[in-house]
C-alpha cells in the first residue's frame, strides 16, 4: 500500500502533518508530484473555521494552489504524460447546466472542488483533468506558475468591474488578493488607490503601482477620503471591496462616483449582510455587482499572463517552507502577519 506525507485539517485551527494512504488512481485521473503549493487567505479563513461548506469537512486533504510534475496517469486519460509539467485549477465546472451554457463556468449547479496541495503527492479528479489542467512552459518556475488559481480569481474581478483605462479604481483590502487586483487594474491603465490597514502591505502596494494608498487603521469611514480622492472630488469610478467586512462595503457604496460601479469581491459568512442605500442607487444609477472563482478561460488567461511576464508572483510569494511547517504557517497568516503567500515545497527547492 502506497503513502504520502499529507497536511490533514481536522478542525478549527487543527491542522496536522500526517502519514496517508495513497489510493489508485480511478479513470481519468492524474497523479501529481507536488513541487510547489502556495497558501491561500481561503485556506487561513477555513483554517480558523475548521471546514468550508462548499469546498471541504474535515478530517481533509488541505490546500489548493498547487503545480507540478504528473507522477502517473490513470486509465483512459490522453494527451497528458508522466514526468509532465502542468498547474492545474482546484475546481472544473460540469459544462452541462444552464450556467455553464451560458458561459458562466464559476456558477455551475455541480462545480466540483478539489483539495490537497499541501502533500508530497497530489490525486488530480478526471474532470479537473480534462478541464482545468495546463502545461507549464519552459523555464516558468512551479511557484510561479501555482499563483494561476488566484490569480484567475483575481482577473475575472477585473472582467466583472469593467475597469477600463482612464479610469479611478479604489480596491479595499491590502492581502494578496487585493494586491492582485491592483495590479490587474495598472494593466489596464487605471489610476489605483489601495485601502488598507498593514502598513507592510500598504508598502507593498506602493511597490506594486498603487497611485494612492489610504491607512484604513484609524479612520472610522473610509469613504469620506476616497470620495476626495476621485476626479472631480466625486468619489472613484470603481471600487472593489476586497475586505469582507460589512462596514466597508457600504463605505464602497457611499465612495464611488455617480454612475459607478461597486465589486463585493470579498468572500463573505453566510449571515453576512450589506445595506444598500437605495436613493443613491436609482437616482444616481450605481451598480452593484459580485464576482466568484474562476472559470477555465480565466485560469488559462492568468497563468498566460504569468508565463508571458504580465504578472510576476515573486512580488506576491514572501516566503518558502517544508510541508512540516504548514501547520506554524498557517496559525502566523491567522495572526495578520505581514507576508503575503508562502511556498510550500514538499520535496525540497
């Protein structure tokens, strides 16, 4: 019976590294080498809830930003080959039901989610295989290329806000997320402002092209400045809520210029709730809008954007570490520390 190295979550803030059975491989799968698995401000909020309703529930493989080297193929699978390079999603949508149909792969009614980056070994389900599993390119290192997954995330933020040249676009939320948001929107010629409240972050930012940054740490609204700071004093043209809290979101609402458009990107609890201001909202025609996961044309855009040298993960990857120390990784990201995403390397660099 073969085994792996694993880190296994088995509730609230409980993860462990542990020795696993390694079952076969059914058709259709692939067997990954892991060489390189990023954390995830996902996987800190299920790290400290202890399972995620849709994803995961413990006891679990952990973590989902992973690339490497296929170790084996299962039966039936074509066009993929041992001792490949490749990253691959940690969803594929079902491309049957009426979301898909509609080109909107990340509301699928069957979206299948994977986990477990964080092991020497990684057991890649047939239809992430068939739909979300991309080559690595010559010289792309795997870290690099394992940031496609949020960086996808990211993009279809960017696609759902419209951001367009010319234009002001405030994101709230200095986490990675956030930073890749920021750099999405420079790509696409917007002036940027950063809201956030880790000045280590907020420096980041500034790295990154931020054209403003607002320390959010001790002001009370921060939509009074960031309405100052849009053309005309009129608030920003966009402005994407990178938070997940409720009272940044409505500052998101009272920010954004007349005509504009509000993102509530963050992810959210489910009791989470956003009051609207409803006169604002008709008489100065705003819209409100959202944007989950990815589908399998933005992940293939990220990663392109990445192995092309649009987008450089290192300013996002801070740190490197063995699996032993995800555990410790994961409980210092709990904390707030300043690092932004670490490299979990299962075999070494």
């Amino acid at each position: 019976m073969r085994r792996m190295r694993a880190a296994v979550l088995h509730g609230r803030e409980d993860v462990r590294v542990e020795v696993v059975e390694l079952l076969p491989l059914e058709p259709g799968e692939v067997l990954l080498r892991t060489r390189a698995a990023l954390t995830c401000g996902t996987d800190v909020k299920v790290f400290r809830r202890g399972y995620h309703a849709r994803m995961l529930k413990p006891p679990a493989l952990f973590g989902h930003e992973v690339a490497g080297v296929v170790e084996e193929v299962g039966p039936g699978v074509e066009g993929v080959r041992p001792g490949e390079r490749v990253v691959v999603a940690n969803s594929a949508p079902c491309g049957v039901c009426p979301s898909c149909l509609d080109g909107r792969e990340g509301l699928c009614d069957d979206l299948l989610f994977w986990n477990g980056a964080y092991a020497e070994f990684a057991r890649i389900p047939a239809r992430i295989v068939e739909k979300n599993l991309v080559p690595i390119d010559p010289g792309v290192d795997f870290r690099m290329a394992a940031m496609a997954e949020p960086l996808a995330c990211a993009l279809r933020g960017i696609e759902q806000s419209n951001v367009a040249a010319g234009q002001t676009v405030a994101v709230i939320g200095a986490g990675s997320i956030g930073l890749m948001l920021l750099v999405l929107a420079r790509l696409r010629g917007a002036r940027v402002i950063v809201v956030g409240r880790n000045a280590g972050r907020l420096a980041k930012a500034r790295e990154l092209g931020a054209h403003e940054v607002i320390d959010a740490s001790e002001l009370a609204d921060v939509a009074k400045p960031l309405r100052q700071r849009g053309r005309g004093g009129q608030g920003p043209d966009v402005v994407i809520e990178a938070a997940g809290l409720a009272e940044t979101a409505e500052a998101a609402i009272r920010a954004v210029r007349k005509g504009g458009l509000v993102n509530l990107f963050a992810g959210w609890p489910a009791d989470a709730r956003v009051a609207l201001d409803a006169l604002r909202m008709h008489y100065e025609e705003l819209t409100v809008t959202s944007a989950f996961h990815h589908t399998p044309a933005s992940f293939r855009t990220a990663y392109r954007l990445i192995a092309d040298g649009g987008v450089d993960p290192a300013a996002f990857i801070t740190d490197l570490a063995p699996l032993d120390a995800v555990p410790e990784v994961l409980r210092r990201m709990a904390r707030g520390g300043d690092g932004l995403k670490t490299a979990i390397l299962p075999w070494g660099e």
